[in-house]
C-alpha cells in the first residue's frame, strides 16, 4: 500500500521524536510509532489505582529555556523536589553521591575510602600540567580519581552489577556529567558530617502531578497532528527513501528522523553495505526488568531512590514512585519501582524474579509480613543502557555519519546510541527540527 510523500517522516513518538514534530510547526511531516500510544519509554500505565512508569524518568534541567518550555507544556500538573537520594550499604543508609557522604559507615571503611581519595587526589595534582595517557579503562577512571576504597565500597561493585561486565571492558568518556567528581574538602566535610552542598546531575527536579511521566508525551502530543500508531517500520529504503511498515504502507521521504536504537535503524536500512552493517554488532547495551509493586501500608520509605551496591541484593536500584505524587497510589499505600539489570535476552523469568526481588527486600527492611504487596507487575526493557565499549567512539560516529548521508538523523537516547536525559531527547528533537525548517 503506497502511501505519499511527505517532506519530514520520524519514526518513534518517544521525547525526542515528539519534540521533533512540535518543532516543525507547520512543516509537512508524519510521525510513526509501533505502539498504541506516544512516548516511547517514557510511558505509564495503571493497576488497581496504582501509575507507576516503564522505570524512572525524572525531569532535570541544564538550559532555561528547556525548563520554562516543559513547564509551560505541563502547565500546572508538576511538582517540584529535592532529591532524596540514598546507597545503602553495611546495613546503613548514606546520601548520595556516596563518594562526598561517607559519615555514618563502619569507621574502617571510612578510613579506607578517605585515605584511598586523599592518595588518589595527590597523585593527581602531581600530574598537573604534564601530558597525561588517557585513563585506559572505565575502573582505571574509578581508582585512580576517586581512590580503591570508594572503589571497593560502592564505585566498582555497583557498576559491575549494573554493567554486567567487568569494568575493564568500558571507557570512561561517558562519566562527565553522570558520576559526581567531589572536591577534597567535600570527601572530607562528607566523612565527618558535614552537609555538603548537593551534587551531581540532579539535586533538585520537576514531575508531574497526575499521570505520571506519561502526561508529559501525553500533552506534548496536544500539539502535534499526522501521528500514526500501531507502525512497525519493516524495512528503510534508503535508495527510493521509503519506509516499509507492518501495516503495509509505505512513506516516501526527504529527510527523516529516526529515534529507533541505532542498531535497529541500520539492521532495518537496504541498501547499506554489508561491511556497515556488519558494525553493529560492536554496538552494546544492557537490558532492565522493572518490577513494580504495590504494597499495602503507607510510608514506606521517605526516600526517592535507593542505590544498592552489594551483591547480596539482586536489584541494583528501588525507587519509590509514591514519594514523587500522592495521585501515584491510592491512599494508605506505597509503590515501588525496582531495576535488575541482565545481558539482552538474559533476563530472568517472572517467577524467579519475583522471588529475589521481594527475598531482598526482607531482608533490607522494607517489606514485611504485616505490608501486603497488592500489585506485582514485571516489565522489560530491551534497550536500557549503551555500553561505552572500548570500540564505541569508532564505530558510532560512523554508523551515524553513514546514515546522515542518506538523509536520515538519528536522534535521543537510543537513536544516539549515549547516555542522554529526557531534556537532552527534547532539545535534540528541537535542534533538528530547526536545522530542516531551512532546508
């Protein structure tokens, strides 16, 4: 079924393909998205009066103008936090990051961990002014700029639960702005007390009121016409510039932009020689089950999220979705949220899952007996994390710059293929909606 041209055609209705669509005005474009309704990862959906998200999206903000434009999309269903971020370990809870809030842990290890920090910052400033090899790996970046009793304590075995792979395997040029670089002083206030001044990526943010992280797609779509659900894209024809869809239609193009994984937008381009395509399979990624739960028993928790480093827990994350709007669960009842990363297509079954996940948190403290759980629901998410593999800085830029050739943007987190929030996935939608308006 052929279908006509149109100037603009994106493929995904997540962030940064509806912040695509919103900037291009009155531009000819169409948007296609293989599920039933827009926003991509950024979804929710209810159970028995509980919303809960795919997983964990919150909305923090480096530009201004992001900001007032979201709040203005938004209108006035946010609420506005401060996080309440935490990484339990030995039994206590430290504010995060744990690198500058090491009070309140076993004195040895406090000990190690700020020995280990001052030792790494000297051999630092040592090496002030000279030229430096760069760090050769994603654990040389850990011990050698935050010392090997952080390292040891919560830099290491987190990431490799996380990662699934040794730290070795990865570079450290995804760190920048994701993994807090604390000052001595602030290792030092954080060991003896001290409240240090909030840091990192995230120390305060916005989410909505009602509907979760889903309302924000949801009010983006408002503005935004010619969106097209239920479409799997089957097949890019870069040479004709159609798009083939389960449904059987077929959409010619100019430009397009594609928020697909960039693995799947070059696995499903014909046309593209096989030694390109042959790449992405140096493209790597992790996957995450989400299990979110309702329990029956309110304040549970006080905290946003909770990191858990230990080996002994088989979740590496528990975030608690009631604590970011009452409208989340219904009164006198907590959510949570609870992430196990796996290798793709590696994840544990349902029931074995279920199991060590709730196993786990008995023994951390935060489900009992006398706290019925109501709802247990499992998602999957094939797609959670890109790996910065010791290949990626090779063979990314190229895939992307072989597709931008043929006329196709690839844009947000997976389109990228990086490590990118929500206001990056919007801006990156902005940004190449203006760069086509002038075309």
């Amino acid at each position: 079924m052929k279908d006509m041209k149109t100037k603009v055609l994106i493929l995904g209705a997540g962030l940064a393909g509806l912040s695509a669509a919103y900037h291009l005005k009155d531009e000819d474009y169409r948007i296609f998205e293989k599920e039933h309704e827009v926003g991509g990862l950024c979804r929710s959906y209810q159970v028995k009066g509980f919303t809960f998200d795919y997983t964990g999206h919150l909305l923090h903000f480096k530009k201004p103008e992001m900001r007032k434009w979201v709040e203005e999309i938004l209108e006035d269903n946010i609420v506005y936090h401060d996080r309440k971020a935490f990484i339990y370990s030995n039994q206590v809870f430290t504010d995060y990051p744990f690198q500058a809030n090491l009070y309140g842990l076993p004195k040895e290890v406090i000990k190690e961990c700020l020995t280990g920090f001052i030792e790494a910052y000297y051999q630092d400033q040592k090496k002030a002014g000279t030229s430096i090899v760069p760090y050769r790996n994603f654990e040389e970046w850990i011990v050698k700029t935050l010392g090997e009793g952080i390292a040891n304590h919560f830099m290491i075995p987190f990431n490799e639960k996380l990662w699934k792979r040794s730290l070795k395997e990865m570079t450290a040029e995804w760190t920048s702005w994701l993994v807090p670089r604390p000052k001595l002083e602030d290792v030092i206030n954080g060991a003896l007390g001290i409240v240090n001044k909030p840091m990192g990526y995230n120390p305060s943010f916005l989410y909505p009121r009602q509907g979760g992280i889903q309302s924000l797609a949801n009010r983006l779509s408002r503005h935004i016409h010619n969106i097209h659900l239920n479409e799997e894209v089957v097949e890019i024809d870069i040479k004709k510039k159609e798009v083939a869809f389960s449904s059987g239609k077929k959409v010619g193009y100019e430009h397009l932009i594609s928020t697909l994984p960039l693995n799947v937008s070059v696995s499903r381009c014909k046309g593209l020689p096989a030694q390109t395509k042959e790449k992405i399979k140096k493209l790597e990624y992790i996957s995450v089950q989400v299990i979110n739960l309702g329990v029956e028993k309110k304040n549970l928790s006080d905290k946003h999220w909770i990191y858990f480093p230990e080996n002994r827990f088989p979740f590496y994350r528990v975030g608690f979705p009631s604590n970011l709007s009452p409208f989340m669960a219904p009164e006198g009842t907590t959510s949570l949220s609870i992430e196990v990363s796996s290798l793709p297509d590696r994840g544990m079954n349902k029931k074995e899952l279920l199991h060590q996940v709730k196993e786990g948190l008995f023994d951390s403290g935060f489900l009992s007996s006398s706290a019925p759980i109501v709802v247990e629901d499992v998602r999957m998410i094939p797609h959670a994390y890109v790996i910065f593999n010791h290949d990626y800085s090779r063979i990314v830029p190229n895939l992307r710059s072989a597709l931008r050739k043929h006329g196709i943007y690839t844009i947000g987190r997976y389109g990228s293929w990086e490590h990118t929030s929500m206001e990056d996935a919007l801006s990156q939608g902005k940004e190449i909606a203006q760069h086509l308006c002038k075309k």
